[in-house]
C-alpha cells in the first residue's frame, strides 16, 4: 500500500509554530487555550508541563506565559507585564500583521476598517491597535458609519475574500483613498486544494479529523466526489482493514484541529495492515 | 412658461475652469484644442485672441501658453519650459490629482496600476509621472503583468466605476496591499442624474448638444423615459414654437460639450416664444 500525503493538511503555519514554541517552553502557562483541540492541550501538559491559565490577575510574579495564536489586546498585554517579565509571543504572524498595520494607519489619520468579528479574540487583540476601529461583517453595518476620506482595511484570517470584496466595493465609493491590505489566511483553502488534487490520484482516501468540525467534513465531502472509497475517521481505532482490500495507493488528508501525531498513528495502522 | 436648468449641466467643472483661465489670458495659446467643441474654440479667438498651437517646436520664445485640461506629459513640460516662461495651466484639478499621487507613490515604491486607455492624453501625462507604470482597461491585460506586493491604483477621470471595481477585485487576490484612489470624476453621471430628476417634474424637457454626442443621446433618452415632450437640438435653430403650447414648465439640460452661451441662447429664444 502507497500511502500519499495531501500536500496541506491539518494545522495551519500558525499553529504548527505555536505548538513548537510550547514544546520549547517547559514549565510554562498559556493564557487561554493555545488551541481547540483537548487532546493535544493535554499532551502539552504531559510531556512539557505546558498548563493553562485564564485569568491575568492569577499569574505568579515572573512565571512564564505564552500568548496564544489569536493574539492579546494591548491593554490585557500590558496588565501581563505588570505581572511578569517572561511573556512568549506564540501569535500567529498573520495575526501580528494587521495589529501592526492598524497601529500604523491610524497614526497615518487613516479611518480604520476592520472585517470581521468584533467578539472574536483574534479582532479584539487588532481592535486594540487601532484608533476608534469600525468592526463590520458586512456592508449594511457599515453604512451607517462615519469614515474620514482616507481609509485602512484589514480583515479576520479566517474571514470569505468574496465578503471582503464587497466591502472593500462599497468603501471605493465612498472614500477618495481605500487602503486594502489582504490579511485573509489560505490555510482553511488550500488543504481543501489539496485534498481535492490528492483525492483524484488514489484508490481510497482517508480523512483525519472530528466529526463535528465543519472544516474537516467539508474535506471529507470534497474527497467523496472524486474517490468514492472516502472515509472520515477520528482516530486509528476506526480504521478497518477490509477498506483496503485491493487498493493500491491511500491518500491522507486531515482537519485544521487534527494534530500530527494523531496523523502518524493513523499512517502506522495502515502500514501495520500490510495490505 | 417657467424655464428650469437642470441642477447640473453642460461643460463639467474642469471645463468651466479651463475656459474661465483661457478668457483672461489674452493674446496667448493653447497647446492643443482646449476641448472638443469648435464653436467654443472659435468664440475664444475671436473674442480673447487665444490661438491654438499644436508643436511645441513652434513656440516663440516667452510666449503665453495654456495647458489644457487634460495635463500634459512631464517631458514635454520640461521642453516647454524651455522655450517660454509664461505658462497657464490649465489642467482639470481632478487630472492633477492622479499626476501627484502616481509620482508620490511611485517615490514609495508602490506597483502604479492606472486603469485607462494609454492613448488619451489625460493618461499620457499621468502615466509620465510614475516609474514603470501599466495602463489596463480590463483585467485580462492585467493577469500577466509583473506586480510588486504593494500595488497603488488611480483611475482614467472618464472611466466607469464598476469597471475600475473589477480591476481592484482581482489586485486584491493578487497583492499583499492595494491602495484604491478612486479619481473617477462624476460630473457624466451627475448631468445624468439631474436630468432624469428635473424631466420628472416638467411638461416640455430641452436637450441641448451635439446629435453625435453620445453622452447628449444619453441625456435625451432619460429624459424621453419620464418626459415624452423631450426634444434634442443642436442650437436655438432648431426651436419650434408649437412644441410649447399649453406647456407651463420647460426644463433644460445640456451635454457636456455644449458652450453656456448656446444654452444662453436657446433660453433667450424660448422667452421670445412668450408663450
């Protein structure tokens, strides 16, 4: 059995890093959840004594916290640093992007619009930088708006570019000057890429990931139109060595929540089969 | 009969401008028609003794020499200053606008995207203000240009927005940043509006402009919609005494080639009527 992996799968950059960072960091507390997986949080805490903390006011004078990939509103920063010196910045870098470029443009005298969800931590950290940010989802909620003639526009990571297009379509209108700065992340997309691409090249695909998660179904969903052998799993417990009766090559594919090692124990199961 | 203008008519602002500069500078030249309408040309020769020049070669030294609305190339500034001190400009502000914005941002090091047609002289002589500039009239001209991650864009004054809309859509799939300036200039669609809003409330409506003009057919046909008395002509000649009887409100509207005092006289001939 060939076993080919998609050429994006699973946790994006971001993530990946933060995890990497954690992992150097023994003895250490994330402030919040460095990500939404359970079973990797715990890990984390297993192996490099990485614990989470949620509360500022809870954190030990000098202990050693890492901010996690969604970012941290500058005031929560600056609370952090009244309270230790040993601060690691896992943010995502496509999240320290647009806290930067709000910062700067509104120095610059730009009005700041921001796509996306104003209760989100990733929008509430780069709403931080910004002077009087307007927070839309989309164009209705901007109408009533007061903008100055120049404007600056950053959008969520994870944010639809076509919603962005819409608003961006608006404000040219509006505005004399509409400085759009692109800081929607592919990560979600290109798996889905790839798992399309891999999935017409094998003779069964498996697809690694919760069955709740949104993002991993619609993989799975992708795989199905072009590999009718498709199969979305959780974990190596649910593989069943009969789907691989006369298949040649298995593609793998995995969720944005699906750590690797997870991953690994599925590719081992499968080799173990000796099919 | 009461006799209403439309709110906005006729020779559009830069227009309006460049002839007022041209009257008060006697005795000189304009490097170039002025603008596209011969009788207007006329008029300023043999009223204001403003003459036409076409060659730069041909200017006599410190002769007076008007630029005309649509700008003029930096190069053949430069060859102009050499022969004469006594220049007028007489650029559309709105023309000028773009020129300053493509040379600052080309100073920054910003892609210049202009979406316009390369052989209009307005376009000429922004594009003589940038480095390196690419002139596109739709996107497909666009996909195989080199673009730097940061992209500035100004737009040809005359060009429709939803096309300039399409242009941005696809830089900001393409380029980390893209700086929209919307030069569009309205004053088309602002003649159009008021028409079609002035031809609502009156019993006669009056077109006055060339009948190969296409934005003065354009006019005719709106008002023609909500007014069925619509008439276009060229000149007063063209007044026919019947088409007012029993009217009480004759609205007028003009293209944007059309001289005010044409429109001056045509009011004047329509008072005579007395009807």
């Amino acid at each position: 059995m060939e076993i080919r992996l998609a050429k994006s799968y699973g946790f994006c950059f971001g993530v990946k890093r933060a995890i990497k960072i954690a992992e150097q960091t023994k003895n250490s507390k994330t402030l919040g959840p460095l990500i939404h997986n359970k079973k990797e949080i715990d890990r984390l805490k297993n192996e490099f004594k990485v614990d989470l903390i949620e509360d500022i006011d809870k954190v030990n004078k000098d202990e050693t916290i890492i901010i996690r990939t969604h970012g941290i509103a500058k005031n929560r920063l600056r609370d952090l640093q009244k309270k230790t010196k040993n601060i690691i910045d896992a943010t995502c870098p496509y999240v320290t992007k647009p806290q930067q470029i709000v910062e700067k443009m509104s120095e610059e005298g730009y009005s700041i619009v921001i796509f996306g969800d104003k209760n989100h931590p990733e929008i509430k950290g780069v709403m931080s930088y910004a002077k009087d940010p307007i927070v839309v989802l989309n164009v209705d909620e901007l109408e009533s708006k007061k903008l100055k003639e120049k404007v600056a526009t950053v959008a969520q990571t994870t944010r639809k570019f076509e919603e962005y297009q819409k608003i961006i379509n608006y404000l040219m209108q509006r505005c004399k000057e509409v400085r759009v700065f692109n800081t929607i992340c592919n990560a979600t997309f290109e798996n889905q890429d790839a798992a399309r691409e891999l999935s017409k090249e094998v003779d069964i695909m498996i697809v690694i990931g919760g069955k709740n998660s949104s993002n991993t179904k619609q993989l799975y969903r992708i795989c199905k139109e072009n590999c009718k052998d498709s199969y979305l799993i959780e974990d190596e417990n649910e593989l069943n060595r009969d789907w691989f009766k006369n298949k040649k090559i298995c593609g793998i594919s995995a969720g944005a929540s699906t750590p690797n090692w997870i991953i690994q124990k599925v590719i081992d199961k499968i080799r173990e089969f000796k099919v």
